[in-house]
C-alpha cells in the first residue's frame, strides 16, 4: 500500500497540487520559511535539499517583493506546493513513522526540481548579475 502511495506522487500530482495554490499559500510558505528550513535541515533524506531549498526561498521572497517577476506563476506554485508539502506532517507518508516518514517530502521534491531546474538556473543567473550573492555586505571592507 506504501509503494502504491509513493508511486502517485509523481508529475501530475505536482501539477494538480501546483494548480490548487493562491497567492495566499505563497504568503503561507514564506511565513513558514524557518520551520520548513529545519525541517529539510533536519531530515537525513531531504539535507541535500538544503542549499536548493534557500534558493527557492530567496525566489519566492523576491517574488513577493516584485523585485523577480520574470517567472512563470506556475513555477511560483509549483515551488510553493513543495514546500507547504514537506511542512505538513499528515501528508502521504506521516514524518512521524520513523525511517519512511520522509520518503514522500523527498520524492515530491525531486519531481518538482525536474519543473523548477530551468526557471531556478534563470533566477541565480539574474541574483549573480544583480551581484546579489546573498550575503550581506560588510561597510568595512566596501
């Protein structure tokens, strides 16, 4: 019954849950950025999610901002989804069943990454002509 559960979290459930979100989820998810973070953080199964997970953080967060608005609203959604998928604890799989809890927060990332590569590549290219780094810029050494 488990590998039957996994095996629907696959592209199109992604995208009947990305056509579900509003813009109020973004404002959900973007509220919610530190506990989702530990969360992955936390995770033996989602930590090399860690640095991809900032990245869609900072893209959600501008986009919010109107700074980056040259993204498809699909991969806003998409993003948004993932994310408000990996902080519920009664999704397909409940985090609480040790060793199998995040199996499903894993595999909706990985299919959500294969929608989102191309507009995340955009995003850090235009961050790094911005000269955005993301790092906070010391008055000393400027």
């Amino acid at each position: 019954m488990l590998e039957k559960k996994l095996n629907e979290l696959d592209e199109k459930y992604l995208k009947e849950g990305a056509a579900k979100i509003k813009d109020g989820d973004v404002e959900i998810a973007a509220e919610n950025q530190e506990q989702i973070s530990d969360k992955i953080l936390n995770s033996s199964m989602l930590k090399k999610y860690t640095e991809i997970g900032k990245l869609m953080f900072g893209m959600l967060q501008d986009y919010r901002k109107g700074i980056y608005s040259n993204i498809p609203w699909f991969t806003i959604a998409a993003i948004t989804f993932a994310l408000l998928y990996i902080l519920n604890p009664l999704d397909v799989v409940p985090d609480f069943i040790p060793g199998l809890g995040y199996i499903d927060d894993f595999a909706i990332m990985t299919v959500a990454l294969r929608f989102l590569e191309t507009d995340l590549h955009s995003y850090l290219d235009w961050k790094l002509a911005e000269g955005d780094s993301g790092e906070e810029e010391n008055p000393e050494n400027a």
